[in-house]
C-alpha cells in the first residue's frame, strides 16, 4: 500500500490494474521512495484466523480467556519448542525449523525470535557459532568492547539490522537516520555507495571512539557481512509473538487449538491427515464425521473414560510432514484431557469431507438443528432439497462413514442411494403441486428399502475413508499386521530421519501409491513407491534390477517389507530399494499360515494415550470372562517402535461376544 499526507493523484500518477479493479501506482518502487511516500505491505496470514477460531471455542468455556493476559515466560510452551513438537507452531514447522528448536534450548521469548531470524538463507551458516555460544561450549567474541552492548543478548552475533544500525551509532557517531541509510546500502551491496560509507565510517570511528583505522576497516567488514543478510527485529519480534500465542494454545488448550488448525485445513485432506497423526500422538482422539453430531468445521467433545469412542485416532495415519525426533511420554500425551476446558476429542467436519460442498452441509445442519436428528437415508433425503442431497454428496457421506449410526452396511446404504433420491425428488414434485400425502410429514418416511449388496472389502472401505477424509476411521490396512510387526521389530518411516544419508534400513507397510516408469536412456522400466505404516509415509524408488524381481508386488494395498538405503539430499528423505518382499499376515499366537492352533490369542493394542485407569479397566474386562484364549497386549509407542507383552496365563480368557463389545476399544484381532 502506498501511503500520502493528501490524494496520491498530486504526487503520482494512477491508474487501473489490468483487470480493471485496483487502482495502482504507474511508479515503481525505487521513485516511490525517492519522492518519499510510504510504502507499506499488509500480510494475511492463515495463522491469525486459526488463533481466532481456537479463541472462540475457548471462549465457550472461559469467556474471559485472552491472550493479552498470558505470561511470556511459560515453561510448558517453551517445552514444546525444546521437544520438537512444532506442527502447528507458526514459522516452526519445516523439519529444519523443528530440528533446530529441539537444540536451541528455548528458555525466554527472545530465544525464539532470534531462531526465526536464524532460520533463512544467509544467517543459517551462523547458527552453529549462535548455539555453541548461547550454550557456553564456546566463549562469546567482541571484535569492540562497545558491540557488547549491541550484541550480548545474541551471544556475539549480528542477526538483526537494527544491531548493525545501533553499532553505526555508537561506534561512529551516526545519526540513526545515517545508520538507516547505512544499512540499507550495505543490504544492496552498492559498491560505489559502500566506498562512500566506508571512508565515514572510518573517520566516524576515530573521531568518536578513537578507534585505529585498522580496528575501524574489520568492524566495517563485520557489519557488512551481517547487513547483507540481517532479519529486521521487529518483524522477526512480531512473527515469534505470534509463534508463542500458538504454542502457548497447544500447550494449555491443546483440543480446541487443534480444532482451529483442522477447521483451517477443510479443503487439504493432506494436511489434515497430518494434524490427525499430531492429535494421535497427543492423545486427541478424532471422532468420524456423524451427519447427527458434526459441525461444519472441527468441533471439540468430551468422550468419558471408558466409553466406546468408534474409530477413533488409533487409527489415524500421517501423510507426511512428523517430525522423526518426537520424543513424547504417555504422561505428556494424556496431558491433553488434563488441560484446556476438558475435551478430549474432536468431531470431523462435514465441509472438509470430499465432494460434499460447504453450502451444501450448512443446509443440512441447519435443517437437523431446527427439526431434529436425521433417522434415515431416506429422511436426510426427503428433509433436504435434492439439488443439495445429490447423488456424489450422498456417496462421499456413505463412504466417509457419516451413516454409521443406522447401524448398516456401507455398501447396501450405498445401493439404496438412487431409490432415496429418487423418492425425495418425487415427493418434492408432489408438494410443489399441491398434492400432500394424507399422512403430510408427521410421518415421512424413516426407512430405506433394504436391497442386498455384496460388502465392501476391509480394502476398499478404508481406501474410500483414506481418499474422502484423508486417515483411516474404522481401521488400518496393517491391523492385521500387527502381530508380525511386533515380532520382526522392522523401523519406523518417522525414525528413518535420525539416519545419515545413504544409511541401509528395514521397513514395512502398506503400499500406497506405485508410478511404473522408464528409465530415459535405455527405456528400462522402474517404479516409485509410496509405502506408509502407521504414523507416515515415504517415497521409495525401485530401479530396474530389483523392480523385474518385486513389480508383481507392487500394486497399491500390498503389505511389503522394504531393504534400502537413505536419500536425504532434500529436506524430506527419500530411500531407494535393495530388496522387496511380500508380507502375509500371522495368526495372533504367531502361528504360519494355514495352522489350525484352534487356541489362537487375543491380541488388544494399546495407543501412547493410554491411561493407567484404562488398563485397570481392561485387566478388569478380562477377569471377568476366564477361559482358555491367551491374551497378547500390543502398546504403540511414540518412536513408532511397538512393544509386545504377554498378559500371562493368569489373563486367558472365553472370548465371547459380550467380551468382544467391551474389548472393541483395544481389540485388534481375535481368531477361533
């Protein structure tokens, strides 16, 4: 925005944009400046609004709440720089940002503004003298007893132009206006102008300070290596404000700020499937979308200790973007209930399902709140305009689990679409004409016709909840699997980032993409491959030699073991096979496929959030059905690395099916 003291017509001339809208300079900046207006630029930031939604679902319960009155000193925030757990911190997420927090020792608001300033082409190659310093493992230089002043509380180091400006000051005498003109010649490297100052400088300095000319000439060297790459402190001080009102909100109301960044995120289910893997591991479960129970957006709830939470965030699965350094206790993860106003979970969102259309789902809402729940396919139908209740909405709704609570299959809902659709559009036509039932709405329809369908595969359904919600809701392609993870005690993706380039690893998962290609100069054929276990995902090219010997394996939902090695050229690691193989599921008790141990165990899997009082719980349920079924107990761990107990003979239960429903919270498998 260019700014005057009067109309800008007297100073400039105008005109339109090319779309014909805005009015805009016809000077660039540089006449801008020389005629001396101002020139200011207005950033929107996402961030922001994502504060401004947390603060309103805060509000709902500490309406007092604002962020004018927190401490800037809260050790709980600045753990969770120190522990790298920055997805959702502002200016933190990168995985460069958040390796560099993990080793910064973050201890006062200072610290994270200069890590903002650091983090950027130019002043990265200071950051290791800035922490050894800041550390004590190397002792802090002034090249001038007077920079101590200027450069104490960056431990020796120039980050901000507002230092090189200040050292001008007091070293040579210059006016800030002086210093500011200083800088800014110094930051566009303009030769002729450098020579100038440069000869100022030195004669300021003598005259000043009685520096030698010597001293004057390396101090000028210092201040002109900073100044071409030196952060302005106050934009830096207003970004990391910013940056510790969002982690302050994750520390204190983890829930509610959760829900602001998954609100904010309704169109990106990739991104979303990363803050699901982040709630996972905070102990945040994420409730499946419900057209009875969702808002629009993301929506905190309180689901109590024991209660079946359906498909819920054990199942959950990360795209990418997890930090592999995540260091986080059981005791830090159910910190989350703990805080904040309570909650402990948070309901998806109808607008951020796929192929559902925001307007379309404000509509439907806004009926439920004003006439009731939905009790049918055909009542949603019939209740809703058929140019809202269209055939793809009802579809993504289906698929994405929405319709659930009618306790039927998925795919005979899926089959019954065309017949609701078609019912709600005639009797639309009716009401339009004039012609209403005898029976009028008291007793519309609450029932579709059942019509046999063939279900769905465990594949297909989570395929379909993967690609509409972007995790999985009612399980996980490797539940299965659960058991001979545990046993071949392979790598987690997320670990693979502690490795060194070129590093040799063994991982396994499920296959979720494969792109067959050739190679360009001999036409040989290869692959890419992306292969996810529980919390992430990686990129994995298979060049020819092994591609001939593994391509039958290769199709998407194949469970596979990878050999490889590490690429780790780009920010986000990639591998390179050596060696793929089929995975086949096991049997609980570890039995090979096609045994007949008609004693198989029951497998329970355990998250990071689990409670004492739930596995009180469990020990509980299981004392309470004896029998001959042993029990194996499967706890996730937050490195990814799974832990596999026995529960001993003292624990073996009759699996019935009132003990299947009050284990299904922790039930992976049970085979008779």
């Amino acid at each position: 925005m260019v700014i005057a003291d009067r109309d800008l017509s007297d100073y400039i001339p105008l005109c339109r944009d090319v779309k014909g809208n805005d009015v805009i300079s016809q000077y660039a900046m540089g006449p801008l400046n020389d005629l001396g207006l101002l020139k200011m630029d207005f950033l929107g930031l996402k961030t922001l609004t994502v504060i401004e939604d947390t603060l309103a679902l805060i509000h709902q319960g500490e309406p007092n709440f604002s962020l004018k009155d927190i401490p800037l000193d809260d050790s709980a925030t600045f753990s969770l720089y120190n522990r790298g757990e920055t997805i959702g911190l502002f200016q933190m997420e990168s995985g460069g940002m958040t390796s560099l927090s993990k080793q910064f020792d973050v201890k006062k608001l200072d610290d994270i503004i200069a890590l903002i300033a650091l983090y950027r082409p130019g002043p990265m190659e200071l950051i290791p003298e800035y922490v050894k310093a800041k550390k004590g493992i190397t002792p802090i230089k002034y090249l001038h007893p007077l920079l101590e002043d200027i450069c104490a509380d960056t431990y020796g180091v120039m980050i901000y132009q507002e230092q090189v400006m200040a050292a001008a000051s007091k070293l040579a005498g210059y006016s800030l206006a002086q210093a500011d003109l200083l800088r800014r010649a110094m930051g566009k490297k303009d030769k002729e102008k450098m020579a100038k100052e440069r000869k100022n400088f030195i004669e300021g300095c003598a005259r000043t300070n009685k520096i030698p000319e010597k001293k004057a000439n390396a101090i000028f060297d210092l201040l002109e290596k900073f100044a071409g790459y030196g952060f302005n402190k106050s934009h830096s001080a207003a970004y990391g404000v910013i940056s510790y009102q969002t982690a302050y909100l994750k520390a204190h109301y983890p829930v509610e700020f959760m829900a602001g960044l998954l609100s904010n995120e309704i169109n990106n289910t990739e991104k979303i499937s990363v803050f699901v893997g982040e709630c996972k591991r905070m102990g945040v479960s994420i409730l499946p979308p419900d057209v009875n129970k969702s808002g629009l957006k993301f929506i905190p709830e309180t689901v109590a200790a024991g209660a079946d939470r359906g498909s819920d965030v054990a199942h959950s699965q990360s795209a990418g973007g997890s930090d592999p350094g995540y260091s986080s206790s059981t005791e830090t993860s159910n910190a989350a209930a703990a805080r904040g106003s309570g909650y402990n979970a948070i309901r998806y969102g109808l607008a951020a399902i796929k192929h559902v259309g925001e307007a379309a789902m404000e509509t439907a809402i806004r009926e439920r709140e004003q006439r009731g729940d939905f009790t049918s396919l055909e009542e949603f139908c019939a209740r809703l305009d058929s140019r809202v209740a269209n055939r793809k909405m009802l579809e993504s709704l289906i698929k994405a689990g929405a319709f659930d609570f009618l306790g039927r299959d998925r795919s005979e809902l899926f089959s019954c679409i065309d017949d609701a659709v078609m019912a709600s559009a005639a009797a639309q036509r009716d009401r339009m004409a004039g012609q209403v039932s005898l029976f009028d709405e008291a007793t519309a329809p609450t029932g579709s016709r059942k019509r046999p369908a063939a279900p769905w595969s465990e594949h297909e359904k989570l395929s379909y909840e993967k690609e509409l919600l972007g995790f999985y809701v009612s399980g996980h392609p490797l539940d299965a699997y659960a058991d001979v993870f545990a046993v071949k005690n392979y790598r987690s993706i997320a670990s693979l980032g502690a490795l060194d380039d070129r590093a040799p690893f063994k991982i396994a998962g499920a296959i979720v993409r494969v792109e067959k290609k050739f190679t360009r100069k001999e036409g040989k054929p290869f692959a890419v491959v992306w292969i996810e276990d529980r919390a992430d995902m990686l990129e994995v090219v298979v060049w020819n030699e092994v591609y001939l010997k593994a391509s039958a394996a290769l199709e998407a939902g194949r469970v596979i073991e990878i050999k490889g090695t590490l690429d780790k050229r780009d920010e986000i690691p990639r591998a390179v096979a050596q060696e793929i193989r089929t995975l086949s599921p096991r049997k609980p008790n570890g039995a090979t496929e096609g045994s007949t141990d008609k004693e198989s165990a029951v497998l329970l899997q355990f998250s990071p959030a689990t409670t004492r009082d739930e596995l009180r719980e469990v020990r509980r349920i299981l004392a309470s059905s004896p029998g001959r079924r042993p029990v194996r107990l499967l706890f996730d761990r937050p490195n990814g690395n799974a832990l596999r107990l026995d529960a001993g003979a003292g624990f073996s239960v009759n699996l019935t099916r009132d003990l299947e429903e009050k284990l299904s919270r922790w039930l992976v498998t049970a085979e008779s």
